[in-house]
C-alpha cells in the first residue's frame, strides 16, 4: 500500500525521549525492503555523507519483522540490517525500532519519513526527501531535504509547506483488537469522587470503579482494584465488558468509538500490555473533571457537574443555602498526578467549567515550571472564561505545541443561551472572535474548535449553526456528541416525522455541497452519526416524552425562560410529543 505522510509534525516539539538537544537532527523512518527507500537510496546516503559533520543523523527500521504476522516483511528483521547499511554505504547509525515507539512518538505512517529537528528540539521540517517519484522521470537528489537542513543549520525559518513523503506503510505490528488505552493508562476523576478510566465508563450503567470521596482509598488503590482488573481481563480474554458498553455499541453501529479513537491516537501506549495487572502507575492520558464549579446551569446537566445547578436546586427545595460546589482536591491526588507527572502524554480539562477549576491552573503551572510543552493539553470548556486570578490561559496556549479547546457550543443567539443557561451569546461570540483571529490557523497543533451536543433542544437549529461556522470559517467542528442522559432530552423524543425532516434537510444541506469542518475522523460521520440518531436510536419512552414536557415547563416558570420563544420549532411540534 502507498501511503502519504500524516499530518505534519512540523512545529512540535521532538518526542520526548529525543535527547540529542543543541545541534541539528535529522530522522529517517526507513527499512530494508520498501521499493520507495531503495529508489532513494543513493541519495540518501550521499546526503549523509555530506552531512553527517553537521547534523547529528538517525535512521530507524520501526517495520514488524515477524514472520508469522501477514503484512510483516522478515526481511527488515535486524539481523539483515548490517547488510543493509554496507551495501548502500550509510554512515549514520541505524537502529532497530523494536517495539516501534520511535515511529508512534513521530507519527510516522510510511517508509520513506523525514524529520528536520532544529537545536531547540523541534521539527521544523517534515516531508518529502525531493520531488522524485517512481512514476516521473525525476531522479532522487535529496534536494528538499537539503534546503531544509541548509536553512536550519543557519537558524533560517523554513518559508513554505512541505510536500508530504511517500512510500509503503509502515508495518505495525497487530495488537488485541478488543484492548483500550484507556484500561491500563487512562485515569479519570469525577466530582463527586468517582475514579474510572474514561469518561465513557463513567457514563455507564456499572457506575464507578473507585470512589474517593471517605478519604481511606487512594487512585493507585482503585487502579490495582479487582474490579478494575476484572474489566482488563475482559479485553485480554476478547470480551466485551458491560462497562464498556456505550464504545461497543458506537462500534457495533458502525461508528466510530472513544476506543478506537484512544487507540489510534496513541497506540504505542498498548505495546507493552501483557497482564491486566499494573505493572507501574505510568499514566498517558488523564481526565480532569473533579470539580462541578461552573458558571452555567445547562439543561442538560445537573448538581453534581454544575455548581450554579446545585445552588438553584438548594433554592427551589428549600436546602441549606450553598455554594454548590462539589470537588474532590484532597493530597493524594496532587500527589499521585505530579509524581507521574512526567509519563503523561495528554491531560483532558472538563468540568464543571475547568477554566474556574484551580487544579487546572495548578497543573498547567507546574508543566511550565518544567517546560514540558510537549504535553498535549484538551479541554471541554463553555469558553466564557478565560482568566483565572491573574492568569491568562492565552498565556500558557502560546507556549504549549499541541493543545485543543473544544467549546461546547450547541446553537447560536437565544438558542444557545436557553439550552446552556447562563451563556451570555454576545460574549461568547466576542470569544470565539477573538479565538479564530488568534488560534484558527493552518499547519499548528494550537487550535480550537465547536463542540455540539445534539439534543431534542438543539436538532432544529442545526443548519442555522452550520452557517456561524461557515461564517466565521471554524474548521474544527465536532457534533458525534449526543446527550443519552437524560433519555428524557435524547433526539428521540422529537415526533418521528419531524425528525425525518430534519435529517432530509441536512442531506440535502450536504448534497448541495456543504462542509462542516474539517474531515477528521470524529467528524466525517457527522450526518451518518445525525441520521442513525434521529432514526435508529429510540431511547426515549413515551414517560420520557412526558417527563420531558414536565422538565421544560417547570424550567421556565423557575427560571424565567420560554421554550417556544428560543426554540420556535415546538409550538408547532409540542403536542405530537407524547
């Protein structure tokens, strides 16, 4: 198969385990039998040759050798490469990538790669060795790898878009198809103290794995657990644990699941899993979301992920009066985040609002004081508030490499401010503004995007959001977010033919050439996700149908609001929900 490199590392830091800072690198994902490295291979022992004085030169063999895996070649295995390297004369050292975490950690997808990474760590240049093909008449000369090593070396900024390599894929090796990142190194607290290993188990029926909030058990306590191993084992064993149950699902529909997306984004994370016993408590992805403060009340949320909730629900049953906040920020885990601090590849911000969230601030503060700008850093945030006393968040994205914000943003104007109560729409425009001007730019890993959560409240203004993207040329837009919880706000409860409207007014949005976003592979199943929604998913039961009118009108009588003047489509609709 031939491949395209995959998105650009340019302008990100060198892995971590990159140690070779202060002189010019270069990396070559190469092996011994790719018809598309041999063809280049004069050329790019020449270039070695005339740079190895200069820059410190690695090429790596990260192809699965394994002669009983059916797209392995065994001639890349290393006991070939010595040959390998005599035959074309490659003065550099050529390494073996045995459990391939050099080719995950640069997001290699095929040999031949090329990496540039300048004195301060980072890859400037990712792309093509020259425009040579073995389809034109071009011969390999190394040409633009050369320009690039030549500016770097000079510490001149390279000016323009590298043409991506091309060659065969690289060849993984197959891991257990029903395992989860999640599992072994994912970590996710809940306000109410809840321990899981992802907000997908969170949301589940089976409840949580641990629980913090007496004080007497701690994280590493929960992720030893057997419960905690019995789901493990599960994934070992090929099975399809009930905790899991919402991702399987998504994958049984034909979709694609949290699971997948986990694996796929760090899959070298899964190469050393053997047992479902920890062997240590290294953690690649955590999900903070350990505090229900927040400065709005959406409809649907509740007291436990929302403290202005928790503080209207305490005024309307007459509870003591309250602040509403819910948190768990006890030492144990300060302690155990910050002393597995340095294994962490991705801190995910939730809420509550985690933008109000000190623990936030606290870690992003300590990333800083050790300059570990390679972390990737995601956030769910409502994007009213950006500053925490004194501190800017802009001050910590502009040095980060890879960060997102995705702004859960459902609709637009009065829509928007009666579905997530306490918006105010004119500043939240202001701020999504001032994010497109200053972070919606091509060829970085700062962005930002919209977030949709498609609800019984929002699925009629669909296409009015899709125009303020367009508008305002968002390309990160993600709306595979249903709400399931409560049923009684599922998409379902909408009269079967008025949701069949809206999904042939979105066909036909589509058809006509319409484009959301970017097509990553969260949002190009966009509409068939929208359509298996609103048409195969019939959650919601004639009691939540009443449940849900119940809901609404008792919501607006406390809260002031009016449902058939932000969301016209039910006055004509709402006697047909039943």
């Amino acid at each position: 198969m031939v491949l395209k490199t995959s998105d650009s590392m340019t302008g990100q830091l060198a892995p971590k385990s990159w140690k070779h800072r202060g002189q010019v690198s270069l990396v070559m994902i190469i092996c011994n039998h790719c018809p598309y490295v041999l063809f280049r291979m004069p050329a790019i022992s020449q270039l070695v040759k005339d740079y190895r004085d200069h820059v410190h030169i690695v090429a790596v063999n990260s192809n699965d050798a394994s002669p009983t895996t059916d797209d392995s070649n065994p001639e890349d295995g290393p006991e070939f490469m010595p040959a390998f390297k005599d035959r074309w004369d490659l003065q550099c050292d050529y390494i073996f990538d045995e459990d391939q975490s050099i080719a995950h950690s640069f997001n290699a997808v095929c040999t031949p790669e090329f990496y540039v990474i300048d004195k301060d760590g980072i890859i400037v240049y990712h792309g093509e060795l020259d425009p040579s093909h073995t389809s034109n008449d071009l011969m390999p000369t190394g040409s633009s790898l050369r320009h690039a090593l030549d500016l770097t070396l000079i510490d001149k900024p390279i000016t323009w878009e590298p043409n991506p390599s091309f060659g065969c894929s690289v060849k993984w090796k197959p891991k257990p198809a029903n395992l989860c990142v999640y599992a072994w190194k994912g970590l996710q607290i809940s306000p109410n103290g809840d321990v899981g290993m992802c907000c997908f188990q969170q949301g589940n029926s089976t409840g949580s794995i641990g629980n913090l909030s007496n004080g007497e058990t701690t994280i590493a306590e929960v992720r030893r657990s057997d419960k905690w191993n019995e789901i493990r084992q599960s994934m070992l064993d090929g099975e399809q644990h009930i905790a899991c149950e919402k991702c399987w699902k998504i994958e049984n529909d034909g979709f694609y699941s949290g699971r997948q997306y986990i694996n796929d984004k760090y899959p070298e994370s899964l190469t050393d899993i053997t047992s479902a016993e920890l062997k240590d408590d290294i953690l690649h992805q955590v999900d903070i979301r350990q505090s229900n403060i927040c400065n709005m009340k959406c409809l649907s949320c509740n007291g436990d992920f929302s403290s202005l909730w928790a503080v209207e629900e305490a005024k309307e049953y007459h509870w003591p009066k309250t602040n509403g906040v819910k948190e768990i920020a006890n030492d144990d885990i300060y302690n155990y985040l910050f002393d597995n601090i340095n294994n962490i590849k991705e801190f995910y911000f939730a809420g509550g609002e985690p933008l109000m969230n000190k623990i936030h601030w606290d870690i992003m503060a300590e990333l800083d004081r050790q300059e570990r700008y390679d972390v990737k850093i995601v956030y769910n945030t409502n994007g009213l508030k950006l500053d925490y006393k004194g501190k800017h968040i802009f001050d910590y994205w502009d040095k980060f490499t890879n960060w997102h914000a995705g702004v859960s943003v459902d609709a637009i104007g009065a829509r928007s401010e009666y579905v997530r109560s306490g918006t105010i729409w004119s500043k939240l425009d202001s701020n999504i503004k001032m994010l497109c001007e200053r972070y919606n730019k091509p060829h970085t890993y700062q962005t930002f995007g919209l977030d949709c959560t498609v609800s019984a409240l929002n699925a009629g203004g669909m296409m009015e959001f899709f125009d303020y993207i367009n508008d305002h040329n968002i390309d990160r837009f993600v709306w595979t977010n249903y709400v399931y919880s409560p049923s009684y706000l599922h998409v379902s409860i909408l009269p079967r033919y008025y949701r069949e409207r809206l999904v042939k007014e979105l066909e036909d949005y589509f058809d006509a050439g319409a484009k959301i976003g970017q097509k990553s592979v969260l949002e190009e199943d966009g509409l068939a996700f929208y359509r298996n929604q609103m048409l195969n998913n019939e959650i919601a039961t004639p009691e939540d149908k009443q449940t849900f009118k119940n809901f609404i009108l008792h919501k607006d009588n406390i809260r002031g609001t009016n449902i058939f003047d932000s969301c016209p489509e039910f006055k004509d609709i709402w006697d047909d929900i039943k």
